[in-house]
C-alpha cells in the first residue's frame, strides 16, 4: 500500500455555543472558509484536481442536515465537480473522515481529497428541531442545490430529450426482466426470510386497521400485470406537462442489505468461497438540477483509473432512480442493453435509498456467476449531483 501523507492541516478558532462569536455562522460557511483557506495556503494545487470531500459531522439536522459537505463545496472555491459526502460516527466522526479519505487514495481511485469535520452546537438549535434549513447564499446563487430529485428528472428528460415513450417502455422493461428473474429462481437466494408485525386495513372503506403478522419472503412491489397502456395513462408526477410519472420512477420501499467483505487470506482460513473481489470505486461531480446523469461522469473515471474500458465490462447495474437518467446515461456511455439492468430494477421493486448500492453488488456478482463473466459495475446517481461507480470481478 502506497504510502499516504497529510499536506496542510488548517481551522477554525473555537467559539462558544450559543453566546460565543460564531453563534450566527452556519455550519456550511465554516468548513467553506476553511476549504479556501488552505487553498489560499496551497496555490499549486489546482482545486479541479480534489476528487471528493469527506466531512466528519455528528448531528446532521437542521443545517446540518442535507449533506452539508456538498454545500459547503458548493459556496467554496472549489469547482462544482467536485463531489462531497458527509459522514457520522459520533465522536470520531473527524477522524473517520480521514481515514475514508485515506483508503480511498491508497485504493487506487483518487489521488487528492480534502477531509475534515464540523458541527454547531448552537445550529442545531436554529428553526425547528430535525427541520432541514437552507442556505440563503446557495438559495441565491445555486438554487437546484434543493431541487427535488423528480424535477430533476424532469431538467433531464427536456435536456437531453428523453421521451416519455422511451421511458415508459423501459419501465415496463424493468417490471419485465424482474419477473423473469423472480420466475427463473434468481432472486430467491438473495433473500433472508423474515417473520414481522405490521398495521394492515382490513376494512377498504372503513379504513380499518389491524395487526397482522407474516413472513416477508419476497419483494413485494414488482408490478407483474403491469402494461405499457396502463404505463402511459399515468399522469406526470413531478411537474404539469412533464413525462416522469410514478411508473417509470423508483418506488418508494423499505428494506435493509449487508455484505460481507474480508482477505482473500482469510476467506481461505475459514474456508469459505466469495463471490468476487472488490476492485475500485469512484464519484464524480455534475450539476444538482441533472443529478441523474451522475454515472456518465463516474464510470468512466472508474475505468480510466482502473486502466479499463466499457468493452471489458460484462453486466452493467445501474440503479433506476428514474428512467430517463437511466436511458440517458445507458446511451450517453453507449452501454450494450442487453447487458444493463439484465434483471429489471429499482423501477420494479423499490429504491431504499441507504440499500440499494448493497443489493445491486449482491444481484450483479450473482448474475456474473450464472453467465461465467468476469467484470461488473454498479453505479448509481446521487443527489446533489453527484455520480458513484463501483467496479467488482466475479470468482
């Protein structure tokens, strides 16, 4: 492992809660003036060159909430394309962030971040409590920082001419290639039965419920029945006159994924046979109001640090937040249809936001295996404007 060193390290003076000087500064202004600063104190570096921001912050609401390291990039110096990610583990939060930076450089993905931590204790009792507050400086300059995700499915059908014919078909392509898997047997070896209460109406006009118990041993949102007729009678959800509907955007669902990752030393310790390796990862930066595109950014940074190209990858999944990103960024990168998404999606059977990127390793290694193919990417867009790739090679 490459050795990694830390350049410059610079801060803010320490103000009291509540009475102190920076009892009316908001989070995001700190860690942007502390952004400039050591680029104030560093001119050779050249800021385009910061692959990602990590920032350590332990309570995110209020305006801390919302990934404030994005915001923060956002009203720095540093260019737009530069993405950002805030992370929480309590106390060691600031540290943490260091040490993701860390691994991330020595993985071979990135080669300069920038790290750190913030918090205000007198911010989070500014507006209401867990309320998200906006930054009137970003609401000035850089409004789509906020815009709501289906808008900007929206900004990227009209942009980049994402009709909602070819839209609506490939969601009905994904409730399609979903149930030809669940039908074949591949996604039952994903799940883990799990026997639970919950509140169901038993009574359709009434609307009377009761507590029911029963065994999740399933997905339980794909629309078999679903037909492109029936697609296209759906009225735009996001925005009047638009062509994003409930049908050809993720479904909203809850649901949880772990993975296991160790050695391959210790794999054959214990004796046990992985899936495959992990060999890389890497984000990109694009403007909020077209977050969906997020990949066309990504995986090519991916492959060009990984010394790839699109013609060694065997399974592309990229996660169906919406299907005009999802077109677009298919067609934009020129990825083979026939090896993108090959099991349908997020459009067919939920997006659990925190999971997704867990479920899409697990189904993309699967799908590897059943083919006895090599490479696979899982990619996905991010809010804000941000785009995610992760490159993993089947055993």
């Amino acid at each position: 492992m490459e050795n990694i060193v830390i350049v410059d390290c610079i801060r803010t003076g320490l103000a009291k809660s509540h009475r102190g000087t920076f009892n009316m500064t908001r989070s995001d202004d700190l860690v942007a003036h502390c952004i400039d600063a050591l680029l104030a104190r560093n001119p050779q570096l050249d800021p385009g060159q910061v692959d990602d921001v990590v920032l350590g912050c332990g309570r995110q609401i209020g305006e801390q909430s919302g990934n404030v390291a994005r915001h923060a990039v956002a009203l720095s110096q540093l260019p737009i394309t530069v993405p950002a990610t805030t992370v929480s583990r309590a106390c060691s939060s600031g540290l943490n962030s260091i040490a993701i930076a860390a691994t991330q450089i020595a993985s071979g993905c990135a080669e300069i971040m920038l790290a750190g931590g913030v918090e205000s204790i007198t911010g989070l009792s500014r507006g209401t409590p867990g309320e998200f507050a906006e930054n009137p400086r970003l609401m000035s300059e850089k409004p789509d920082m906020y815009m709501a995700m289906g808008n900007t499915a929206e900004v990227v059908a009209r942009r980049y001419q994402v009709t909602r014919e070819a839209q609506d078909a490939y969601a009905l392509s994904s409730q399609q290639r979903y149930a030809a898997a669940e039908a074949a047997g591949y996604v039952k070896d994903e799940i883990a039965p799990m026997t639970v209460q919950w509140e169901k109406i038993v009574d359709k006009e009434t609307k009377a419920t009761a507590i029911v118990e029963g065994t999740v041993d399933k997905d339980e949102c794909n629309r078999v029945n679903t037909t492109l007729e029936r697609l296209t009678k759906l009225s735009p959800a996001f925005e009047e006159g638009g062509s994003v509907t409930a049908g050809n955007s993720s479904q909203l669902s809850d649901g949880a994924s772990m993975v296991l990752l160790m050695t391959e030393k210790k794999a054959i310790e214990l004796g046990v046979t992985p899936m495959g390796y992990f060999r890389g990862f890497a984000v990109a930066g694009c403007e909020p109001d077209e977050m969906g595109i997020g990949p066309v950014f990504a995986i090519p940074k991916l492959l060009q640090y990984k010394g790839l190209s699109l013609n060694d990858i065997d399974l592309v999944e990229l996660n169906e937040a919406f299907a005009s990103q999802c077109l677009y960024s298919r067609d934009r990168l020129g990825i083979d249809p026939d090896i993108y998404n090959v099991n349908g999606g997020s459009i067919a059977i939920g997006h659990p936001f925190g999971m997704t990127g867990a479920r899409l390793t697990g189904g993309l290694l699967r799908e590897l295996q059943r083919r006895k193919k090599k490479y696979g990417i899982v990619s996905m867009c991010i809010g804000k404007g941000m785009g995610a790739a992760g490159l993993f090679e089947a055993i």
